[in-house]
C-alpha cells in the first residue's frame, strides 16, 4: 500500500533546566494513505512528542535532533517523499492545516475565547485557501457591478496570483484600509457555515456567530475537527481527541471521523491510551513505550498475537469482566527520561530480559507478514528458525 | 452588557461615597480647634476661636457635621488654601491643568512603551533581550521617583545645562504675568495655549520644560506595564489554542500579535487602574523635584504645612478619578472579553 | 531499607535550590546580607555621639554648606554639618524598622481579614470586601500624606499611616488565592474529619497561599522605605537630623547644583544616601523577583 508519511530513526531531545530528556529514541513508523493507525502506550511514552515533531510543532526547549520524516504529498513522488525536517518553516505552515491537520485533547481550551467560531473556523480557509477564493470573487466582481469595485478588482486579481504580495500585507496593516479584505471575509464565514454543517452540527448559521464558551464539550470538539479538516487535509493526526469527552459524545466523535475518512481525509494517526478506541476504529498499530516503538501491527494480529513482552502486558492489564482477584499490572515504574534505562528501555521491567537488551535497542524485525517487533526475544527465536511456532499470548 | 455596566456604576457610586466618609473621618480626627484654624483668614479672627467653633458647628454630631460638609463640598466651598492663597476650588483649577498636561503626554508613552516591551520581551523568553528589558524593569521598579528626578537635574541641568526645572522659563513666565491681555488662558494646557495664542515659542519653550518630567516618570511607571504585558504573553502563548493555531498553519506573525496579544491585553487592561494610581504618585514626586506648580506639588506643599482642606479636596478628587476609571476599564473588559459582552 | 525524606523537606529544599540557581536571588541576599550587618553592628561602625538618641546624626557646627568627603567624614557631610557616614550606617536600621513594621502589621491585618474574608464568603466577604474597596479608591502616598497630616509629622507616625494603608494589597492578594484554595478536596476532607476552621484555615489552606503574599511582602519591604524616604523628604517625616536616608536627601535639596563653575561639588550628598535608598530597595526587589520565579508553579520543573 502507498505510504503517506514514514518516520525514521526520529530522536527528540528536551534540553530543560533539569537534564536533557530523551523524549524519543529512533522512531520509525509508517502510516499507508486511506488507513487509520493507532499509536497506543502509556501517559509519558510520547506519542504526542511523535506526532508533533512529525508537524515540527515542538517548541524550545524540545529540539528534533535527528532523523528524517519523508511526506508522500502525491501519487508521482511516492519513491523520493519530501523530507520535512529539510524544510523551511514557511513550507511548513504551508502544509500545515492544509495537507496534514492535527487535533487536540481538550476541545475547551483548543479554541480561542474571545474570536467567534466562525472567525476560528475560517482562519483556516484564509491562510490557505486565499488564492482560490479571490479568484471567485474576483469573477464575481467582474460579472455584477458592485459599489467601489473598480477599486477592488485589481486589489483581487493581485490576490489571486500572490495572496503574499507586500503591497496586500501592508494595506492589511492599515486599519482604515482593511476593509479591502470584507469580501474575502465574508467568502470565508460562507465556507466556515457549511464545513460545520457538514459535522452534523445543526444551524450553522447561528453557531457562526456564537463564542466557544457557548458550545458544549462535544460540539466544541466537533468545531476542532471542523477546523482541522477545512482544507481536505490528506492526513489527519488526533492527538488524544477523545480522552477528554464522556463516554457517548467519544463515540460519537468517532464515528464522525470514520465516516468523513470515507468523504475527505485519506488518512487518520490516532493517538490513544485506551485499547479498546484502537480495537474499533484501527487498521493498524504501533505500541510505544518510554520514547521507543516496541511494536507495529495490524489491529487483529496484534490483539491475538502480541509479540513484544510490554504489549503482552498491556493486553494482559486491561480488565475483563471474568476476571476474579487483584488486577495485573506492569511490574516496577514508567523510567525517568532524563537517565532512560540503557538499550531497550522496557528491560528493567521485563521478564525475559537479557544482557543484550541492556546494551543495545534491537532493530525492528518481521515477526509476521506486516508485523515489526523491536524485542531480542524475536531476533534471537527468528535466527533460531522459530518463525513457524505460534507464541501463545502469554509465553 | 448594559447591566453589567449599570451595575459597576451603582456599586463605583457607592464607593465614592465610602470615600467621603472615610476622608471626613479622618478630617475629625482633628480637634475642633484645629479645624477651626482652617477658617482663620485674618490674624483678629484668631483670638476669637471659640465663637468660630459656634458659628460653624465644629462640635457637632458626626454626622451632622458630615452632611454639613457635603453640602459645601458640593456647592464649591472646599476651604481656604494656604499655599494658594485662594479658595480651595479656585486653586484646583489653577493647577490642575500642568498635571494634566505631563500626564497627557506621558500616559501613551507609557502605554505603547509597555505594551510593545513586554510583547517582545514574552515572545522572546529567555534570551538577552528578554534578560536586559527585565533588568531594565527591575531598576526601574527600585528606582525613588524623587531620587530619579533629583539625580537627573543634577545632570542635566546642573551639569549639562540643557534643561532647566519649572512649568517655563522666567522670561516667558513673567511675560504672560504682565501681558494677560495678550495671552489668554484657554485650557490652562501652556503647549496647547501656545499653539492657539499664535505664541509657538512659548509652546516650544513647554515642550522643553516637560522633556525631563516625562523622562523620570516614563521610566519608573513603565516598569510596572512591562511586566504584567510579558507575564500575559508567556501565559498566552502556552495555551492550548495557540498550538491549535500552529497546527492550522498560522505564520507566527499572526499567533504572536491576533492570538496571544490580544488575549494578553486584558490583565494590562486590569492593571491599568493601577497604573492611574501610580501616575499620581509618580507626579507628586516629580513636580516637587521640578518645581511645577500642578496638584501634586500643591497636595505635599500643603502637607508640609498641615492644610487639612487641600488634602480633602485632593483624597476626594482621587476618588473621583478611580470612579472614572474603572468604570472605563469595566467598559474597555466588555468590549475586549466577550464572555462579559454576551453574558 | 532507605529512610525517604519528609516530602516537605524535600520541597523546600528544593525551593530553596530553584531561588539560590536565580543570579537576582544571589546578588539580592548578598545586598541584604550587607545591609544587615551594617545595621546590627551600627553601634560598632558609627559610635552614638547622644547616647540617649543613637539616631541624631552628630554635627560640628551648623554651616549649611555640606563639606566634601575627608579624614574625619568619610563620606562628607550634608547641609548643617551633618555626618553622612554617621547618617548612612544609622539610617540602614530606620529602613529596617520601617520595612518591617509596616510589612509586619499590614501582613498580620491583611492576611486575618482576607482569610477571613476569602474562607467564610457570604456576607462576611461582601462586607470586608466593599470596606477594602473603599480605600483602594486613593493611591497609596495620597492617602498616607493625608493621615499623616492629621496624625502629626513624624517618622512614627509615617510608619503607622503607611501600614494602614497598605494591608489592602495584602487581603487582596490572600483572599484570591483562599477562594481558588477553598473548593479543594483536601480542604474539604478536613471538613469532613472533623477539623475546626481555624485549624483548617492555619495549618491546610494559609501555607499553599502565603506564597504570593511573601513575594508581595519583600517587595514592599522596599517600596515601603521608598515612600517614607519621600515623605521625609517632603518634610513629613523624619525630624531634621535624624538618621534616615530620606531626610538626608532632604538636607540635600539646595545643593543638587553647585556654583557655575563646579556644579556637580555636592554630588556626594545626593548620590551616597541615594544610593543605600537605591540598593536597598534593589535587594529587595531582586529577592522578590527570584521568589516569584521559585515559586511559579508552571516554571517549576520544566
């Protein structure tokens, strides 16, 4: 399947008052255009570190230190990709919002409080979407008459072409002669009503108005989403989006993003401690635990057979209604990032470790068809030959 | 809104009144002789002290002697200025206008200064520039006004001699005495009189006179602004929405100044009450070092001589003030904020 | 088995170690460690020459123009003879005795009326608060110079104007902390166990909220000197003569400009009692801004 985004050998360092923090350790994941992938582990592990170095939103003191995380805009570059970490911030807001779109966990604070929802939500459609709507006013303008638009023609016609050009951001400096942009405005709030009309949101019209405090936990929510996928992003990436809401208004949130997969994005990272959110809506996984990737799967292969002693474990903690007794849980305690555990950082924790998990973190290798483990366990039972034996669950 | 604003007003009304009582109490503190001394205009009047406690009910109830008060207040009759030589209310207007005047020019100085400080110096934590304006801040919070004054007449006055203290130069001070008929008083503002005089010398000359007034001030009042602007800019810009803004692909340009800003402004907006408090304290200091005669040096001239009226009119005069502005400032929040707006 | 710590040991210490990693912090208590041992040892620096009053600065004669900086004054004298070594060694314990009873009295006043005011609500609340309000309505120096001229001129009396002015700034400040403090659970299950207000109130709620009144507290322990430093200087307070730096200035006002052809002669008047005002204030402020950055919750352990 083509990929859409691809990580390789990610490493992101915090350089705080404290030590440095080695948030993360070589990630390489890669996510297929038109699936959904579930980057599950505990709170700390640093999922969201992943994906926000992966839109290089990671603000000081957090810095990428290395690695490459190749994009596949189109179809024609599926071999070569487009390494982001090459390029410049200005490319970067570009592709932004318009091409990979992310979402947060709290839908009360992602929304600005004192600008309306329908200024929030066109923001989006202005910052990458001006050329194309000066255009249309433009030929408007041209086939009505409209008072003073002699003066707004070229003032559109300029936008249309570079919606940069200096002589535009120095009049948008100007108080007075802002009113240029009216127009523009206007087309934005038009297509701002009907994106939230398409997230089941009933009268769009009157929420355009309405301030974030007026909404509710799930519609709000819904308002973020509305942003995020303005600009048909290719890829959407949802940081927790659910962990914040209640039960009923979760699944509804997910089943809004399922069903507009099928209409606009191609792509869905989904972000998430909660297993059963990945066993519903996921085509494929990848565990992490403490700043390293332990495990990539798809979503049936990994929940029937799990390779890797930590998401054997996770599998194992997560309660079921048959159980009797204490519940399982992970011996010992999620390591301090500034000093990580040497090699593999699961091996203080595990059973089965071994000298060489102490020395060094085991490349991922193919347990199965489409399924990468990062465990000695693997590497030594696949050199021993031991690719035919089906490990039960919990060996 | 409108409620919200009716309310602030009944509630500011109330506080003016508070106001009045508690200066009137501290007026009582005084015995009645004492209080009686404020209506000797005459040495004769002096002997007769007692028939002056009779005839004006200075040993009265509280609170009739409170109503009595108010009643003056409010026809005009604040009292007898000894350093003015002149009705109290008189006075006031006299040197109300060279307060006003500094506090004119200098007030946006502060406000753009501040504001702009502190946004750069947020955006840019933690770096030399944030660590220069904050010491900068620093000093200027340390710095006595009166001190600061004193120190830079010594300078340039003193040393360099290219500034001078008062309101305007002798010549010109002494020439509007004697020429009243060619210079009228329309504001009592000397820069703007000048100008609508047709005398731009002596609006120059104003100018010139104000230079180091609005110096000190400028820099120990902007101190306060800067940090209250880069604390909400720190504070802004860890927000959440900021991040949602990023990952809309909003160039920094319009996250610093449309997102953070703005949100910024509205402790400054709560500050800025503190800040008119400030700015009087700040003129008193500064008009005593520079010798203009505006209300500040009238309220410590009066001071050193015990003139209780003068400080009534003036504790009263400053509540008026605090009325005022918070009742702007509550309309300013509305407008910024809308939750209050719409709630 | 490895004896922990006490958590609140360990906090402290490590409160102590993000003030003293702040370079203002360390050059704040250095001032300070400075100022403080001028003043205890004043009586060693500058002997006393009227034992019954240390505070009377000494003067030989009473000619108003001040005498440089020589053998027998240090530090030159100010107008009327007055020894500015003498004034400057003394006038380091005036600034402390102002700082801390004002600090000390509108501290203990504001923070019983906030708590109060902030724990109960209700009524109690509305009633303290609108009081306050009340005298939020004249700025500081206003309304002191206004009861220190009903009072009576004098240093004492400054001291007491200034703290009945200043306990506003700390109900304030403590009574917004209470309320965010108030709806906590942990102060709720001291409720429930049993525990009376006053307890709940001193030992649960009053150490998580004294932190923004500390950081208030060392920064007035500065402005507080600034201001009363004025209003001697405006006459108002210290008697002539007294050891206090604002005064000293005062005796100084005539000669900030010296004859045309030497004006800056009497700098030292201005400058040397400017700058204790100076630094005094700048330790203070120093300690402050390193309290308020230890203190910070979302600074803390970046």
């Amino acid at each position: 399947m083509p990929k859409i985004i691809e990580t390789e050998g990610l490493t992101t360092n915090f350089y705080t008052y404290e030590g440095v923090v080695r948030a993360l350790d070589r990630i390489a994941l890669t996510v297929d255009t038109g699936s959904t992938f579930g980057l599950v582990g505990e709170s700390g592990c640093g999922k969201s570190v992943t994906v926000r170095s992966m839109m290089r939103i990671i603000q000081a003191p957090g810095q990428i230190d290395s690695g490459k995380i190749v994009f596949f805009p189109t179809d024609e570059a599926r071999n070569e990709g487009i390494d982001l970490l090459q390029q410049s911030e200005a490319f970067m807001e570009r592709l932004r919002g318009e091409q990979i779109s992310m979402i947060f966990q709290e839908p009360n604070a992602a929304l600005n409080p004192i600008m309306s929802i329908g200024d929030q939500v066109a923001e989006s459609f202005f910052f990458h979407r001006s050329r194309e709507m000066s255009q249309r006013i433009l030929e408007r303008l041209e086939k009505n008459g409209y008072p003073g638009g002699a003066l707004l023609k070229p003032l559109y016609r300029l936008g249309a072409a570079d919606p940069d050009h200096w002589g535009l951001r120095l009049l948008r400096r100007i108080p007075l002669l802002r009113r240029w942009e009216g127009l523009l405005k206007k087309e934005a709030l038009k297509r701002a009503e009907e994106m939230i009309g398409q997230l089941g949101i009933p009268n769009p019209e009157e929420i355009v108005r309405r301030y974030p405090h007026n909404l509710s936990g799930g519609m709000k929510q819904r308002i973020v989403i509305g942003i995020a996928l303005a600009c048909h992003p290719m890829l959407l990436i949802a940081d927790e989006a659910t962990s914040n809401l209640d039960v009923t208004i979760q699944a509804q949130i997910l089943d809004l993003l399922l069903q507009l997969k099928k209409t606009t994005i191609a792509s869905i990272l989904l972000i998430t401690h909660d297993l059963g959110v990945v066993a519903e809506t996921c085509d494929r996984v990848g565990v992490m635990y403490a700043g390293q990737l332990c495990e990539t799967a798809d979503v049936e292969e990994l929940f029937t057979n799990p390779r890797h002693p930590y998401t054997k474990a996770l599998l194992n903690a997560v309660p079921r209604l048959s159980q009797e007794g204490p519940l399982t849980s992970i011996e010992g305690n999620v390591p301090n990032l500034v000093k990580p555990p040497s090699g593999c950082r699961f091996h203080p924790r595990c059973a089965h470790a071994k000298e060489a998990c102490r020395h060094s973190f085991p490349a991922m290798e193919e347990a199965a068809p489409g399924h990468q483990v990062a465990c000695y366990l693997w590497t030594d039972r696949s050199r021993n030959g031991a690719e035919n034996q089906k490990l039960s669950p919990d060996s | 809104m409108p409620t919200y604003i009716l309310r602030r007003f009944f509630f500011l009304i109330f506080v003016l009144f508070g106001v009045s009582v508690l200066l009137f109490g501290i007026l009582m503190t005084f015995s009645p002789e004492r209080r009686a001394a404020a209506y000797v205009t005459t040495p004769q009047q002096a002997k007769d002290i007692p028939k002056i406690i009779k005839k004006f009910g200075l040993d009265d109830p509280f609170y009739i002697q409170y109503v009595r008060w108010i009643k003056e207040v409010s026809r005009g009759n604040m009292g007898w200025s000894l350093v003015a030589s002149r009705p109290v209310g008189e006075a006031f207007w006299r040197y109300f206008p060279i307060t006003l005047e500094m506090n004119l020019y200098a007030a946006p100085i502060v406000i753009i200064l501040g504001i702009w400080l502190g946004t750069v110096s947020g955006i840019h934590r933690d770096t030399w520039l944030d660590h220069s304006t904050r010491i900068f801040a620093i000093i200027g919070w340390s710095l006595p006004t009166f001190l600061f004054a004193l120190v830079l007449l010594m300078v340039f006055y003193g040393y360099f001699q290219w500034f001078s203290p008062g309101v305007l130069s002798d010549q010109l001070t002494m020439f509007i005495i004697d020429n009243p008929e060619q210079f009228t008083r329309y504001t009592g503002l000397l820069t703007v009189d000048g100008i609508l005089n047709g005398r731009l010398d002596v609006a120059l000359d104003a100018f010139h006179h104000l230079v180091l007034p609005i110096l000190t001030y400028v820099i120990v009042v902007v101190a306060l602004n800067m940090r209250v602007m880069r604390s909400g800019i720190i504070e802004e810009l860890s927000k959440d929405y900021v991040m949602t803004a990023m990952a809309k692909g909003a160039d920094k340009r319009t996250i610093h100044y449309k997102h953070a800003r703005r949100n910024a402004l509205l402790p400054v907006v709560t500050v800025a009450g503190q800040l008119v408090a400030m700015s009087m304290e700040g003129s008193i200091a500064v008009e005593v070092v520079y010798n203009r005669h505006g209300i500040g040096w009238w309220l410590a001239e009066s001071a050193t001589q015990l003139d209780m009226p003068v400080l009534m009119c003036i504790c009263l005069f400053m509540g008026l003030v605090f009325v005022a502005t918070n009742l702007t400032l509550d309309i300013l929040y509305a407008y910024i904020d809308p939750r209050i707006r719409l709630n | 088995m490895k004896k922990e710590t006490h958590p609140r040991l360990r906090e402290l210490r490590y409160t102590l170690y993000r003030i003293f990693r702040n370079p203002s912090a360390i050059i704040g208590f250095s001032l300070l460690f400075i100022f403080l041992a001028v003043a205890i040892f004043a009586p060693a620096i500058a002997p006393p020459k009227y034992a019954h009053n240390p505070y009377m600065m000494p003067h030989k004669g009473f000619s108003p123009t001040p005498k440089p900086p020589s053998e027998t004054n240090i530090f030159g004298t100010t107008s009327g003879q007055y020894d500015i070594f003498y004034g400057v060694v003394w006038g380091t314990r005036t600034a402390f005795k102002i700082g801390l009873f004002v600090v000390t009295i509108a501290g203990f006043v504001g923070i019983s009326l906030g708590a109060i005011a902030g724990y109960y609500g209700g009524v109690v609340d509305e009633v303290l608060m609108r009081i306050t309000d009340i005298m939020w309505a004249i700025p500081t120096l206003v309304l002191a110079m206004a009861i220190v001229v009903a009072f009576g001129r004098g240093l004492d009396k400054v001291m007491i104007a200034l703290a009945l002015v200043q306990w506003r700034w700390y109900v304030r400040v403590i009574r917004s902390e209470i309320l965010t403090l108030r709806d906590q659970d942990f102060v709720h299950a001291s409720k429930i166990m049993g525990v009376s207000d006053f307890k709940i109130i001193l030992r649960h709620i009053l150490p998580n909220a004294i932190y923004p009144v500390l950081i208030m507290a060392s920064m007035d322990m500065g402005s507080m000197v600034i201001t009363a430093s004025f209003m001697s200087f405006v006459g108002l307070g210290a008697p002539k003569g007294f050891a206090d730096w604002g005064q000293m200035v005062a005796l100084a006002r005539n000669y900030i400009v010296g004859p045309a052809d030497d004006p800056l002669r009497f700098w030292y008047t201005i400058v040397i009692p400017g700058c204790c005002i100076i630094l005094f204030v700048l330790s203070w402020n120093l300690i402050g801004d390193a309290l308020r950055d230890a203190f910070d919750p979302k600074l803390r352990r970046r």
